[in-house]
C-alpha cells in the first residue's frame, strides 16, 4: 500500500503586531486517492459513515465537483487543468486529516498531482476559514524539484487576525519517509507569521490504524479546538481583529518565489 500515516507536529509563530507563538502534535493520513476502496476495507475505524472514529468520504473534499458524482482525484486534476492549463494525468496523493466522529475540518489539505511518469507536476491547497466555513483553492505549479519556494497573493481571509493584503511564501520537502511544509505571510516586506508542519510517514496497515485512531481519538475536534482556544488568547492579547474580505472567486495560481528577493527582505542589512 503506498498510502501512509504521518505523526508530527504542527507549529505556528506570528510576530507582530503581537508575538503568539504554539506548537501541537499532531496526526493526517498521506492517501493514494487509487488505493480509496482498498482503505475503506482496511479496518471498521476507517469507514464511509460520517460517524465512524475516522471517515473516508470523498464529498468531504472539494465538495462543488466531488458532489456532483466527480471523483477526488478528477476533482484535483481538473482544477489543476483550470489553472495552469496543463493535465496531471497520473497519480493523486492526498494528505489530510479525515473526519473523525463525524465532525470535519481541515485549515488545509495538501494534493500532490504527479504526470504519468511519476513526476511531480502540480501542489493543490485547499483551504478553509473559520467561523465562516468557505474554501479556495490555490494551485503550485512545480517546476523540476522543490528547491525553489512558491509565492503567491493572499486571496482568501483565513483568520480575522491577519488582513487579506499579504503575500505567501512556501517550502515544500518530501524526502522519503519524510514530509516538511513552511508557510510564511509577509506584509510590506516584512514577516508577520510562519507556520511548520514536520511530519514523519509510517506504513499503514491495519494495526498501525487502530494505534493512530487511539494517539489521536479526537482529531477534528481537538483543531478547531484549539483555533478557538488560540483565537482567544489572541483576543486577550488586544491583537487586532480584521473584517471579513469576501473573496472573488475560488481559485489563484502561484509562481516559483524569487529567492534574491526572500532573502533581501529577511536579511536587509545585507
């Protein structure tokens, strides 16, 4: 089975207006969206029923293709198409964290499109808000390896505690049993917030599941939990609470970054 537990940890460091800064373990599923019916067999934790202790339900995920009878991996694929005007023909791979006990939230999802030899061709981040429960889609054209970090344009109002007018910067590393992803937020060429995830992969089988299900019998709801609980340390820090910016559209593209110019802007007294 090329589908995969993954145990790490989840870090996020925001630096101004107020420094917040936690760190969480936590536990996703890294899937062969080919391997989906094998997994549903795998074990009764990991079912289609919504209340199961851990839920493989395609309508989950990128809900405006996939409930209209697409599969996950075509839903991925054709939004891909869409923005970069290219196929990804081959494999899907999902990582996430499914719905636990009927409860489902993921801040974001990661699919990684490879071409029909193999290769990495396209990253698909689907993200979500809270409180208002939207989702856009930001698609990472990969160009050979990933050496090079992506940039793109805030497009969609994540948290009320960071504004829409920013730019992103992300890191991707995927080496063997290893899985790291770095996202910054910079505002007028400066750093405001950085999150980490540094995961480590593990087989998946069916007694690997059921370890999984009990390191982590609360997944989804230990998330929003703590985005509420941060939320309210960020309040009683008096951090500053931005309106809602409605987004236009559901989509946006991001390029390879300019590494002369991250470097600039994190080093100026160079």
């Amino acid at each position: 089975m090329n589908s995969s537990l993954c145990h790490g940890w989840v870090s996020h460091q925001r630096l101004t207006p107020r420094p917040h800064a936690f760190r969480y373990r936590t536990g996703m599923l890294y899937l062969h969206l080919d391997e989906w019916p094998a997994l549903l067999r795998l074990s009764r934790c990991l079912g289609r029923s919504r209340w199961a202790p851990m839920s493989l339900r395609e309508r989950d995920y990128l809900p405006a293709l996939t409930g209209s009878g697409t599969s996950l991996a075509d839903a991925a694929r054709q939004l891909v198409a869409e923005a970069t005007g290219q196929a990804c023909e081959g494999a899907v791979h999902l990582l996430t964290q499914p719905r636990c006990w009927g409860l489902s939230f993921n801040p974001v999802s990661f699919y990684f499109c490879h071409d029909l030899h193999g290769q990495l061709s396209a990253i698909l981040l689907e993200v979500r808000n809270t409180p208002w429960r939207e989702r856009f889609h930001y698609v990472l054209p990969v160009q050979g390896n990933l050496d090079q970090p992506f940039a793109m344009a805030k497009a969609f109002h994540v948290s009320p505690f960071l504004p829409v007018d920013m730019q992103y910067r992300l890191r991707f590393a995927l080496e063997g049993p290893h899985v790291r992803i770095q996202m910054q937020n910079w505002r007028d060429g400066a750093k405001v917030f950085q999150a980490d995830l540094a995961l480590q992969r593990q087989p998946l089988d069916r007694t690997a599941l059921h370890r999984h299900v009990l390191a982590f019998p609360w997944a989804s709801l230990r998330t929003v939990s703590a985005i509420y609980w941060q939320a309210l340390r960020l309040l009683l820090k008096r951090t500053p609470v931005h309106d809602h910016t409605p987004t236009q559209g559901n989509l946006a593209l991001g390029h390879p970054a300019n590494e002369e110019l991250d470097n600039a802007q994190q080093h100026p007294e160079r």
